[in-house]
C-alpha cells in the first residue's frame, strides 16, 4: 500500500471510530456557516429591498427649473423632462412624475393647484392615502387640509377660480418653490417659506358661508372663460375702496369641478388642489413646462447623479436629493450592515471555540496513538497535516450543508419580511464553504500543536 492509501486510510478510519467527535465538530462548523450565509445574503439583498421600499415613500430627486421662459413663467419643457429622465434611468431604475403650479382661489381664498399625471403620480407615492378617486377629467383630489377648510366631502362641488395677476414671474417662482416643498425635503428653506405663503393659506372664517358658495357657483361656470380673461389685468393688490376690500379680491368666479377623492399624507401635499394637465391648460388658458419633477432613483450614488445634472449648464435646471429620503435610506442600512459584521465577528468566534474544542477532545483521545506512531518513526509533519486534513473535512461538510440550511433562513426571512424572494449567490455560496474549512483548520492549529509535541516514551511509559 502507498503511504497515500495508508494516510487516507488512517484517516478516515480515525473519523468513523471517534463519528461522535466528528459529528460534534460538523455541527459547529455548519452552525457557523449557516449563520454566517444567511446573514451574508440578507446583508447583501436587504439594501437592494430596501431601497425598493424607501422609493414607495415618495421622491429621493427633485429637479426644478434654474430661470424663467419669455412669459416670465419657470418650466420645464417636455423635451428637457425626457433629457433629464434618461439620464436618470442611465443611472439604474427611475419612476418620475411632473408637477406644474398654479395659484387659484377658491372663495376668493388663495391656494395652490397642481396639475399632474394621475399616473405618474400615483405610481411614484404609493404611501398616499386617498379616500376616493384620482383626479380625472372635470374632476379634482383635494388634500385634507382644503378640505376641512372648506367643508368638502368626496363627491362635493367646488369652484376655482384662476388670475393672472395672481401667477406673476414672482408667484410662479414661489410655486416652483412649493414643489420642493410639497414632497417633504427640508433642504430649501425658500421652498418651506413658499408652502406656508400660499400653498397652506387656510379659508375665510365664514366657512359655512365658503361651501354654500361653492355649491351655488355652478350656475356660473358656463362664464368662466370671459370672466377669468376680465379679471386677468386687475391686480389682487388693489386698495380697499369705502374701508372694503376690492370686487377682485371677493370674486368667487371661475370653473367648477367635482371632488373624486381627498389624499391624507400628513404633510404638505394636504394643502394643495390636484387635477389633470389638461383641467389647467383649460383653466389657465396657456399650456406651459412643469414646475417640479420628482424622481424615485435607483442609482447607487445618488449625490454623483445631482453633480452630474447640475454641471450640465445647458439644461437650464437644478437638482438636489431629498433630503429626509435619503439620509434615513443610508442611515438604515449603514446599521444593518454594522449589525451584520458584529454578529459575524461573534459567530465566527463562536464557530472558532466549537471546532476547536471538539478537535482538543479527538487529539485527547488519541494521545496514545500519537506517541506511538511518533516512537514508530512518524514525524510531527505528517501527524499534523493528518489532523489538519480531517479538521478541514469537518469544515467542508459543515459549511456544505450550512450554506444550503443559511439560504433557506435568508430566503425565508426575505419572504417574511419584505415578501419577495432572493437568487442564490454562488460564489458567496463557494465563499461560505471555503471558509468554514478555514475556520476548522485555525481552530484545531492550537491542540495539533499540542499533539506533535507529545513525547513517545512518556506516552508509552504510562501504557
């Protein structure tokens, strides 16, 4: 027989005399490899989840326009919305919608109106919750807070009147500031200071009065036309004549539309009127670019996709993460992948003292043998590597059959937790395998040192 043949008989007769020992020390080192694999995947699947989740939460990009076109009005056109968008989705995934804004009154107060497309919109805030419908043709969703100003209910009638003088180049500057701040980012203090100017004006105090006016303007809708071009040129500034306030300013006037839903965030978007595109061409009369447009990005550096929009002077538009979005996105999983290499640090301790313990008690149970093959002319070397070898068995079983029982756990978890499945890794799973047969080996370095010290006639002296 060769001294191959011998070595492996050897050693596999050693395994299966001590199966115990050796089932003790595989199910330390698949423990380990379980542990450590499912905690690699989900470390590696749960940022990607989680980035999937944070985009239902509304917009991580806000563009808006960095001057104003010939009319004095920001936008921004439909052939730069397309430009901007594919520079985004060149980045990874993007979901986008646009906003354009307008100052109306409603009962002669002001508020701020958006027109959207309703499926853009809802595509991109899957956390707003609307009781009713998304606007439509003739029909309007209000936030919460227009409606409990103004009594409204799903299914009510109300009337917006709209002014040109009330959407001068300033007060479109403000409402291109309102998108900013409608989407709930604290990074532009000018964009707050704009919702709070106009967009969460509350109505008069005679709010009984306010809803029965919207209700009886019905019968004048059929004049809206002539009766917002009339008023265009009047600015609502106008001194109050005999200690009253102007006609303009108490026109009630405009088009009516029915409330099809009332959206409930909590933030600012309550406080604003949406309705289709076209619902506000018709209302204004002028078909423009948009105010804002709000990006759900998927790209891994979301600060090097701003830098890169922003340097491009000739897109005349400016863009800037929201802030709240994406501070709590790297927050999250800063911690998570903090909390995995904790864990790891303590499983593979843990995994280190196990093997390490159960390959002390087979080299404590084969000292006599040891001795005796060292009196026998065995060198230290070879009783050694056979340890290391039946070490690094162990290891390679365990974390064979630790990875396969660590993917199920991760993609348990992931069903669980964020109901969807993830792709087996396999080179992480190569990885796992590789060094739970590492981990074995170092572990048992310190009672195979032990073992290749023994002294012979000491060994055979006490047999």
């Amino acid at each position: 027989m060769t001294n191959t043949g011998m070595f492996f008989r050897m050693l596999f007769s050693a395994v299966f005399r001590r199966r115990s020992r050796a089932v003790m020390a595989v199910v330390a080192s698949l423990v380990g490899a379980a542990t450590l694999f499912c905690l690699a995947m989900i470390c590696i699947a749960v940022p990607q989840q989680m980035n999937e989740e944070m985009r239902a939460y509304g917009a991580n990009l806000i563009v808006t326009p960095t001057e104003s076109g010939a009319d004095g009005k920001a936008g921004i056109d439909s052939a730069m919305v397309k430009h901007t968008t594919e520079m985004v989705a060149a980045q990874g995934y993007e979901k986008h919608a646009t906003y354009r804004y307008e100052n109306v009154r409603v009962n002669a107060a002001p508020y701020v109106m958006a027109g959207i497309d309703t499926a853009e919109v809802k595509n991109l805030n899957h956390h707003w919750v609307v009781d009713g419908k998304w606007p439509s043709a003739g029909k309007v969703m209000i936030g919460r807070d227009v409606a409990d100003a103004l009594g409204l209910e799903v299914g009510s009638r109300i009337t917006i009147g709209y002014r040109a003088s009330d959407n001068s180049s300033t007060a479109t500057s403000t409402s291109s500031d309102k998108g900013t701040a409608s989407n709930g980012t604290d990074s532009s203090n000018s964009s707050m200071q704009g919702m709070d100017m106009s967009g969460t004006t509350s109505a008069p105090s005679d709010e009984g009065a306010g809803s029965a006016n919207a209700e009886t303007e019905g019968e004048t809708s059929s004049n809206t036309g002539s009766q917002s071009s009339a008023n265009s040129s009047t600015s609502s500034d106008q001194p109050t004549q005999d200690g009253r306030v102007s006609s303009d300013i108490m026109d009630t006037s405009g088009t009516e539309f029915r409330v099809s839903g009332i959206v409930d965030t909590g933030g600012n978007e309550d406080s604003i009127i949406y309705a289709t595109n076209d619902d506000v061409n018709k209302l204004t009369g002028t078909s423009r670019g948009v105010d804002v447009i709000e990006y759900s990005a998927g790209t891994e550096d979301l600060n090097a996709l701003v830098k890169s929009i922003n340097s491009m002077t000739s897109m005349h538009v400016k863009a800037q993460p929201v802030t709240k979005i994406t501070s709590s996105d790297t927050r999250i999983i800063t911690m998570l992948q903090t909390l995995f290499w904790i864990v790891s640090l303590v499983v593979l301790v843990l995994t280190l003292v196990g093997v390490g313990t159960t390959i002390s008690s087979i080299v404590s149970q084969r000292r006599n043998e040891i001795g005796l093959r060292k009196a026998l002319g065995a060198s230290s070397a070879a009783i050694g590597t056979e340890f290391y070898v039946e070490s690094a068995m162990y290891g390679l079983l365990g974390g064979l059959l630790g990875t396969a029982i660590g993917f199920g756990l991760a993609q348990w978890l992931c069903v669980a937790v964020f109901d969807r499945s993830i792709g087996f890794n396999w080179w992480l799973a190569a990885g796992s395998v590789i060094l739970a047969a590492l981990v074995a080996v170092i572990a048992s370095i310190p009672p195979v040192h032990r073992a290749t010290r023994i002294d012979p006639a000491v060994v055979l002296r006490e047999e």
